[in-house]
C-alpha cells in the first residue's frame, strides 16, 4: 500500500491520545491466561497435531473479567488498549504451546529424555528470538501493508476489542463452554461414568471362524469436546478432509494390508510379527504411521513451495524497511511508532544465540558444528519468522503452516549436517542428531511466535496500541508461558507414562554395561508406591537396530538387567499395563512427532523403510493433482480415525449452521457466539484432561473417584453425553446476533 494511503488510517485511540496500557495488573492477568491457554493447546498439538488461535477468547475473558472487578471493587474500568495488552500477553501461550509439543518429544524417538534444561532453553529462547526478529519486520507487514495484508484473525480481534469499550459482551459464551467441557471431560476421564470412545467393527467373524466384510477396518469416535471444538473452529472443508484422510488409511489402507499379507509365514518389514497376529493399532504403527509421515512431509513441503513467492516478496520487502530510509525524522518520536530500539533487538538477538550453544544439553557447543548451528538458527530463524509473519496477515495464524517450515528447516539443516561431514567438520552420531533437532526446535518456535507477534501488533495497531508496549508484554508472555508449557509437557509424559516388568521378561538373559549411565526411580503408575529402589536408565533409540535391547527407555539393576521398560506418555507403544487395564486412551499420538524423527534418522543414517514412505508422499502429490490441500488429508492420515471424526462432526455442525442460517461457507465470523462456545469447550475440556493427567501421580484419588462399576455397560450409551453437546454448539450456533446499546457508565 503506497505511503499516503498509510497515513490516512485512523486508528480507533488517536496516535495523540496518552490513555493507560502497559499497566501490571494485565500484564499479569494477560499472562495467568496465556499458561490456561497453553495448556490446553498443549493438549490439543499432542492429541491431534494442531491448535487454534487463543487471541479472541483471551481478549473476551479480558474484558469480562475487568469489567466484574470494576463493578465489584468500584476502581475503573480498563481501558481498551489495556485489554489489547491482555491479548498480546496471553496470545504467546497457544503459539508456544504448538511449537513445542510439535518439536520436543522427538527426543524421545531419537533416544534422549525430554530434559528440564532442554525444553526450557529452546522454549524460552526461542520464543524470545522470534519475537526480538519480528521486532524489525512491523513497519513493513503492520504499518505499510495495511489494507493489502488482511490478518483476518488480528481484525476479528480488534473487533472484540471495540465491542468491549462500547459495552456488552459474549464472554458468557466462553465462560459457559469452558464450563461443560471441563465437568463432560471430568465426568468421562476421571469418574468414568462414561466411555470416551466408541467403535465399530466392520467385520464380524462367522460360526466356522471365517472373517466377513473388511478385516482390519473399524469406525471409532473419541468423544471429546475439545476435538468437536476444534472441528466447530476450523469448519466443514479441512475437518471434512482430514477425516477422509483416516478414512483412505483406517478403512482402505489397512484392510489392504490385511488382506494381502494375512497369509504371510514370515513378518513383513518394518513390522516385527506376523500380519495375521497383528491387532489394529499393530497394524497401524507398523506400516500406516510412516505412509502418514510421508504424506505430511511433502504436504508440508508443497505447502513451502507454494509459499516461495511470498517469501521472496517478504524477504525483499524486509530488506527494504531493514536498510532503507526511515519514512520522516519524527516519525519514531509518535507514540503509535515507537518500537523496542534496534540495538536491543540486535543485542537480544545475539545473546539468546550464544546462550543456546553455551547450554551443553542441547548439542551445539562453540566448535565446528555449533558455529554452524547457530548460523543456520539466525538465517533460517529470520526467514521463517518473515514467512511466518507474512502468512499470518494471508491466512491467520490458525492455518499458518509452521509444521511445513519445520519439516523445511529440518530437511535443510540434515543436509548441511551431512554436506560437513563430507568435509570432515562433524561425525554422524546420535548426539548430532541432538544438534538438529536443536536447531529445528528453536527456528519452529521462533517461528510460530513470530506469527503470534504479528498478530497481536496488528490488533494493536488497528485500536491504536503503541507497539514498544505490545513488544514488551509478548517478550513477558512467552517468558511465563515457555516456563510453564515446558513443564507441563514432561509432567503430562511423565504422568501418562507406564512402567512394566511383564514387556521386558523376555529379554532377561540380555545384561547391559550401566558404566556412566544416568539413575532413577519409579515415577509414576501401579509400581510406585511400593518400588523406591534407584535403577539406571538406558535410552535405546528407535532406528538403533543393532541394539541388544528394542527401542525405547529401560530401568536396569545393578546387575545390568533390564527390570522395567518405562513406555511413555507420548508416543507410547503399550495398550495395556500389567494388570491388564486398557491405557491406550490415556496416551498421546503427537501426529507429527514421529515425522520429525523420520527425517532426521532417514537422512543422517541413511536407512528408513522409503517404500512406505514414498507411498504417502504419493498420496499427497496426488491430491495436490486433485486440487485438494494435501497436508490436513496427511494429518488425517497419521491420526486414529478416532481423533478425526469428532474434528469432522464439529466441521458438520458448523456446515448446517451456516446452511440454515443462509450464510456462505467461512461467512460466520470469528467472535459470534457458537465459535467462542467452542473456544470454550477446547479449554475446558483440554484442562480437565491435563488436570486429570497430573492426578496420575496420585493413583489412589483417581481409583477412589472412579465409579466405573455405575456406568452403562452399552457401548452406544456413551454418545448420548456427546450428542447434548452438538446440541447445545447448534442451538447456539442459530442463535440470532444482537447489537448491544454502548455502556455509558
């Protein structure tokens, strides 16, 4: 947009005008809602593989919350840019919580503990760095594109905002949504008065034993509020195609599989056991997940490709607003002008680096590789912060493809690890697998945060917000938020995760050399309490073929025997523990984790079972052919039919919404009724379920308030809870919007 056009904005507080903003009491209250929002977006990236944005729900609670403080203490109400800085705080925690769910449990995979020191100093650092390189790029996507950048997400906001000032509020829609997904997921997790799936075989087996219909195949739902939310929010076109991707994999695919190989003699690679003993999730995790990862890494680098006209117009422009002239001398000293001085940024920028390869937990270090690993973390942590940005003002930060640029930076990093060892400057090991995912994990939260910042600055600047304030409240928010969601992630591993002595009694004649080993104990589950004895701890990779034990982590005696394997809470292997309780609902997916491991080990090693993963990377360039977008149908993929159905029962709910209400598809926006309710059912059914994770601790208080023994024994009882929901998200969705009379008092 050309300069004037620029200047005739007017924002809604007047760049003269010195009302209250960057005050305490929201920055606090702004980042109390970013660890809430997190948390539950951390629940969601692990469950499914994706979030939603948090801006619009945290700026309703914003203003109600001021607003009933207001009337019960008789201070003053809060002014709207004050409430702009509550969203700006607590807009880091979901943007976070996603880049690091994505990126960090690949540790597991690769043969490492989802460290303290690690998480924390790639959450915090990174997010720090993505907001310090954002810093320079405002002048060109908030200020100068206006008008041309939509930031459809940003202007939804903005919207809230000013509904807010002028008096009434829909914040009752969140409130009551948060409430009747947390008591529903409490009520189905904790007091099991309810089954949280159902399923359906689509087989049956006649009297003389024999199969009837397709082998290997089941409809299931996980009857969980937060995915209907999701599928609420996102609409009928990506839900419909994510669950057709779990379709082709759970009800062709894997029939398929059963079909040809039932009569094998002998395993079928990479799988371990016969096909014909193979159970569905064997199934699945021999032979679905690496056709998933292959189809969600080339739809993740489509989506690159399609995106290479606007990095280079973004880069450029960058350049542009980097090196040239400032627009006019008086231009910084206007309060809707002033941001956070270059030098900081710069100086910031430069110590969070080298504070990164200080850390030796994270494999970089101040040789060779570290010197490479921080340069690729600059260039390639500048470029996708720009393309981040850029996107986010596209398509809203909600469908910003951060798990592409990931892929992208992982892809890039790999190759130049393996061009140096060419060179003879680094040695292909397990701990330079370390050092990429390091630098994939800060350029992905960078990344994500800088899409966040652009966001909340474009609010700001459409209510007239001075940018230095957003700028240090975000570089709050991700400080508390990186802190908290980091260790919400390994407790809610740890909580989850399963300790058995029955997985490991086969390899009893396998001893193990325990020199310089790490110690631990029990942590968690039904061995807890009685076994306080110090095991070492044995980390066994999972492409680390040739090795005595099978991958995963292993507590070993004295005597070098393995005495329990510790099957974690992400990414977990078991569906039973030894005293034959199902836990496979208990476990987390982590869609795209298993991706992330893929590239590094297939690259670096050089081994990978390519055929199957050819074969989804095919899938996704077929439906690109098709004009379908290929990276939800790969996430629908890699999911469980399980997790895609609900996603797609909310997309239908929200189809006849609009249909009966005579709105086009994506017509309804961002702030009517039904989708804050469905706001609210995310967080409220996400942090009933992180609640109820961290209450695996304590065993003895969920056995104690488990009333499974009063729940219907009929499988189908179960969707009746469900279905009062859908009901409620339509009733809702149809209601009719009212404009409210402006507040005067």
């Amino acid at each position: 947009m050309s300069e004037s056009n620029t200047t005739e904005f007017k924002p809604y507080i007047a760049d003269e005008e010195n009302i209250p903003e960057l005050t305490w009491f929201p920055v606090i209250i702004g980042a109390l809602l970013g660890i809430v929002f997190g948390a539950s977006s951390m629940y969601l990236v692990l469950k499914v593989g994706l979030t939603v944005s948090a801006s619009i729900p945290v700026a309703v609670l914003s203003i109600t919350l001021f607003r009933a403080i207001s009337q019960v203490t008789g201070l003053r109400k809060t002014t709207i840019l004050e409430n702009n800085i509550v969203q700006t705080t607590g807009s880091a925690g979901e943007s976070l919580a996603f880049a690091v769910g994505l990126i960090m449990p690949t540790l597991l995979l690769l043969g490492f503990d989802i460290d303290v020191v690690r998480v924390m100093t790639v959450s915090v650092f990174g997010g720090l760095l993505g907001i310090l390189l954002m810093i320079p790029l405002r002048q060109a996507f908030i200020v100068k594109q206006h008008g041309t950048l939509t930031f459809p997400e940003a202007k939804a906001c903005a919207e809230v905002l000013l509904a807010g000032e002028k008096g009434g509020s829909t914040a009752v829609m969140v409130f009551s949504g948060f409430g009747l997904g947390f008591v529903y997921q409490f009520l189905m997790q904790a007091l099991h008065l309810w089954k949280d799936g159902v399923s359906f075989a689509m087989y049956y087996v006649d009297a003389a034993g024999k199969a009837v219909g397709l082998k290997g195949a089941s409809v299931s739902v996980e009857l969980s509020p937060s995915l209907l939310g999701v599928g609420y929010i996102i609409g009928p076109k990506i839900a419909s195609i994510m669950v057709a991707g779990g379709v082709l994999a759970y009800l062709v695919l894997s029939p398929m599989i059963v079909f040809f190989g039932d009569g094998l003699q002998t395993p079928l690679e990479p799988g371990t056991k016969l096909i014909s003993e193979m159970n569905e999730g064997e199934i699945r995790s021999s032979y679905i997940l690496y056709i998933g990862a292959g189809a969600v890494a080339t739809g993740g680098i489509i989506s690159m490709l399609k995106a290479l006209p606007v990095i280079f117009n973004a880069i450029a422009t960058s350049m542009r607003d980097l090196f040239g002239k400032r627009a006019s001398n008086g231009s910084s000293n206007r309060r809707t002008e002033r941001d956070i001085p270059i030098p900081f940024v710069l100086g910031g920028s430069v110590l969070l680096v080298v504070g990164l390869m200080a850390v030796p937990q994270l494999g970089l270090g101040f040789g060779y590789t570290g010197m490479a690993g921080a340069a690729m973390i600059v260039v390639f942590g500048f470029l996708f912060v720009t393309v981040s940005s850029r996107l986010t003002g596209e398509i809203g930060s909600s469908s910003n493809p951060i798990s592409g640029m990931t892929v992208a930076t992982l892809l890039l990093t790999c190759l130049l690890l393996l061009l140096m060892e060419g060179f003879g400057l680094a040695t292909i090991n397990k701990e330079i697998k370390l050092t990429a995912l390091t630098i994939a994990g800060v350029v992905c939260v960078a990344s994500s945060n800088g899409g966040s910042m652009a966001q909340a600055l474009k609010a700001g600047h459409l209510v007239g917000a001075t940018p230095r304030s957003q700028q240090i409240a975000i570089l709050v928010g991700a400080l508390t938020s990186a802190l908290v969601v980091g260790l919400v992630l390994i407790a809610m591993n740890e909580a989850n995760s399963t300790y058995s002595k029955k997985a490991v009694e086969k390899y009893e004649s396998i001893v193990v050399n325990t020199e310089g080993l790490p110690k631990d104990t029990v942590r968690s589950g039904i061995y807890s309490a009685d076994d306080k004895n110090s095991y070492f701890v044995l980390n066994v990779g999972r492409t680390e073929r040739d090795a005595a034990l099978p991958p995963g982590r292993y507590l070993i005696d004295s005597a070098g025997k393995a005495v329990y394997l510790v099957d974690p809470g992400i990414n977990g292997v078991l569906e039973r523990n030894d005293q034959g309780d199902d836990i496979k609902s208990s476990k987390f997916d982590a869609p795209k984790t298993v991706l992330m491991q893929l590239i590094i080990d297939g690259i670096l090693d050089r081994r990978l079972p390519w055929g199957l993963v050819l074969i989804g990377a095919l899938i996704a360039l077929t439906l690109e052919l098709a004009c379908v977008p290929s990276l939800p149908f790969a996430v629908g993929v890699y999911l469980p039919l399980a997790a895609s159905t609900p996603i797609f029962i909310g997309g239908m709910i929200r189809l006849a919404v609009d249909r009966l209400r005579g709105l086009k598809a994506g017509q309804e926006d961002d702030s009517s009724p039904a989708v804050l309710l469905s706001s609210g059912y995310i967080a409220g059914g996400a942090i009933a379920a992180v609640l109820i994770s961290f209450m695996n601790f304590r065993e003895e208080i969920l056995k104690a308030i488990n009333l499974e023994e009063l729940a219907p024994t009929k499988e189908w009882v179960s969707l009746i809870p469900f279905v009062v929901l859908c009901i409620i998200l339509c009733f809702v969705g149809l209601l009719k919007r009212t404009e409210v009379p402006k507040d005067e008092s």
